[in-house]
C-alpha cells in the first residue's frame, strides 16, 4: 500500500454533500456534521483498542481510553492509516489543504540545520495565504466552522484561513499553561466545541469542528488523580515518564468522551461523523513500537503509522470492523446502496473516491480549489497482509 496515502479527511469531506453521488434509492439525508479530533504525538499502539486485528503490539497493555474504543466500536478502525509526516506541523497543513507537506516546502518542524553536505530544501514554515483550507470550503458551502487547541501554522491563525471560532495562532507553548483540572485545555476544548455545536445546531446549520488536541504534549500537566493512579499500576514514584503519558491519554480519552457525549445529549448523532486520529508517532525516531521501527522524527512506520477511527451514520454491518482503506468507506458512507470498489473493508483504488471528495463542498463542481483536497490521493491495492513486521520498512 502506497505510503503517501494520507487524506483521512477525504471521508468527512466525501459525505458533506450526499446529493453529489446520491442513489435513486437512497432518501436524502442532511449534509453531515464533521468533527475531526486530532492528538498531538500519540503513536498507534499508545490506544486500549488495537489498531491491527492480527498485531497484537498495535494496542496498550497500560493505557486505558474506552471512550476511543467506544468510538470504534460504533464505527470502524482504519488499520493502514498515515499521517502525512512524521512530525506535527507538516501534518497539519498537509490535513489543511489537502497537498503534500513537500508540495508545501514544508517537511519538517524544527529550523534549518547550517553546516551538512546536503542542502536543505526551502522551508516555509507557515501556511500560505492563497492555500485553500478545508475550513474555507466547507464554509463556501454553508457549514459554520471551528478550530480549537493547537494552529502551528502561523500566517494569523484559523481565523484568516476559514474558521468562525478559534483559540487563535497557536503552538506547542499553549499547552503548558494548563494544569489540573483543566490538564492542557482539553476539558476546556471540549466544552468549547459542545457550545459551538449547540449554536450551529439552533441556527440550522451543519458544522465542521476541529479539535487540535495539545496532548500529549506536557503530559505532567494530567491530572493528579489520573497521575497517581498509573502510579499505583506501574507500581513506581509517579515520577516515570511513563506514568505522566499513560494519565495525559487517559486525560485525553476523557475529553473525546466529553465531544462524544455531546454529540448524543444534542441528538446529533444520526447526522454526524467523528474522525479520531493522530498527527504522528509517539516518542523518538529510534528504537520499536507496537512492532513498527522508528517514531516520530522517523520516515520508518513508527514515526508515520497513526492510530486512527471514525464513527457516523455507519451501517450496523460494518460497526466494529478494521478497514484498510477509505475508498471503499468514503463511497459507502456518501452512496448507501451505491455500487463501491472492492469488497466491504477491502477497499481497491482510492481513484473512486476522487470524484465524490471533489465534489463536496464545491457542491458538485470537479474543478478549482476544491481539487487540492484530493492532490495527495494514489492508487492502492487490497492490502491482504498486516503491516511488514521486518526490521526495514520504508
């Protein structure tokens, strides 16, 4: 399967007008809902629920996040999920517009490095104005937008680039200025993105919310109790490392299940689609996990593979499956009854879904700026094996 494979969001996107690729024998359903959360560092085995039905690293013995598992349970697993880089910022401007972080001449989230043999190529650092960013679409096409927790795009923050609500231009440092019992804003988040659905609810109006989770960054800021009660599973002083990230993920987990529960208490949950995924990988880019080589920083699987599940208007067939492709999933989920490429969860060529994510919010229109969500998109097969579990991988 093509590594570059990427465009989680090209599943919220395909479903944001049904009426593109609707079925003669399907009745018309309200354009859905979107809620991205998106976590900051958290590798694909740093979940309770395991990634890969036939890995049995892709899952935590420690870590617990039921909410994460509730969600996919009520939706699905994509098993051969990548982030678009290895570290945070490309990522997110690759998840903003659609193009690759190369494309953007914006690969990597530290400064230049003066002083090697190899020249490095241009690096940018900020999001240019003249992108079109999903939150701009979406908007064109009559949804109410939100973005909250961390930007690290820079040039003026979500507000400039699509998005009614926003917590501004920020970055890593915002996370540290919150300690129990708001552990790095994610209560605060998810209170925030509960108002805001309730209000585009009672304007009529369909939303797209991004959660840009800042965990698991500062994970000594969890909170106490949580601290102290993987303290007494590792049996250690509360000072191990680990300690401090296994309590800021189940922090994390509690305030997906807070955006969860909202979803419910607001009945919005028939019309609306929620996509949990990661940035990159977790820890350094040396070293093993969840059987994958590398981590974040690191091109091998670890420091790419990101744990990712959605949940929204799925058909009872398919709730608690592992899919390898979103092909197969963006068709199904925008055209039920349509005939879609390949065998449920077995998806053949991300070719079908072109049509329909240039579709969406452009409302019908398969050219201009719509086509850049679907820029990063390559043909790939059915995947009939796990993830290689060799030492080399590309």
């Amino acid at each position: 399967m093509n590594r570059t494979f990427r465009l989680r969001l090209c599943l919220a996107l395909a479903t944001a007008s049904a009426s593109s690729l609707s079925c003669p024998a399907a009745p018309p359903r309200p354009r859905p809902n979107i809620v991205l959360l998106l976590a900051d560092d958290q590798g694909w085995n740093g979940l309770s629920v395991a990634m890969h039905p036939d890995m049995l690293g892709s899952r935590s013995d420690l870590i617990q996040t039921p909410n994460i598992e509730r969600l996919a349970a009520q939706g699905m697993r994509f098993s051969n999920a990548y982030a678009p880089a290895p570290v945070c910022s490309p990522t997110r401007i690759s998840l903003q517009t659609g193009k690759s972080p190369a494309r953007l001449h914006w690969t990597k989230a530290a400064p230049p490095e003066p002083g090697h043999r190899l020249v490095e190529p241009v690096l940018a650092k900020q999001i240019p104005a003249a992108e079109v960013t999903v939150g701009e679409l979406l908007k064109r096409a009559g949804y109410a937008t939100a973005h909250y927790g961390k930007w690290h795009l820079a040039s003026g923050g979500p507000g400039r680039h699509g998005y009614d609500e926003h917590d501004g231009d920020t970055g890593n440092e915002h996370a540290h200025d919150f300690t129990d019992p708001n552990p790095v804003d994610i209560f605060g988040m998810a209170r925030r993105a509960e108002a805001f659905m309730d209000a585009s609810r009672r304007a009529g109006k369909p939303f797209f919310v991004q959660l840009s989770w800042n965990a698991l960054h500062a994970p000594g800021n969890a909170l106490r109790a949580t601290r102290e009660k993987y303290a007494k599973l590792t049996g250690s002083d509360g000072a191990d490392r680990r300690v401090a990230v296994a309590a800021i993920s189940e922090d994390l987990d509690t305030g997906v299940g807070m955006v969860l529960d909202a979803v419910d208490r607001l009945g919005l949950a028939d019309d609306t689609i929620v996509i949990s995924t990661s940035d990159n990988g977790a820890g350094g880019g040396g070293g093993r996990r969840g059987g994958l080589g590398g981590g974040k920083g690191s091109v091998w699987e670890g420091g790419t593979a990101c744990r990712s599940s959605s949940a929204g208007r799925a058909s009872p067939p398919a709730r608690g499956a592992t899919c390898r492709s979103w092909a197969t999933t963006c068709c199904r989920r925008s055209a039920p009854g349509r005939a879609c490429p390949g065998p449920r969860c077995r998806g053949t060529s991300t070719a079908a879904a072109l049509p329909t994510c240039s579709r969406t919010a452009a409302r019908g229109r398969c050219s201009g700026p719509a086509t850049n969500w679907c820029s990063t998109f390559r043909t790939t097969r059915a995947v009939t094996r796990p993830t290689r579990r060799s030492a080399w991988a590309i």
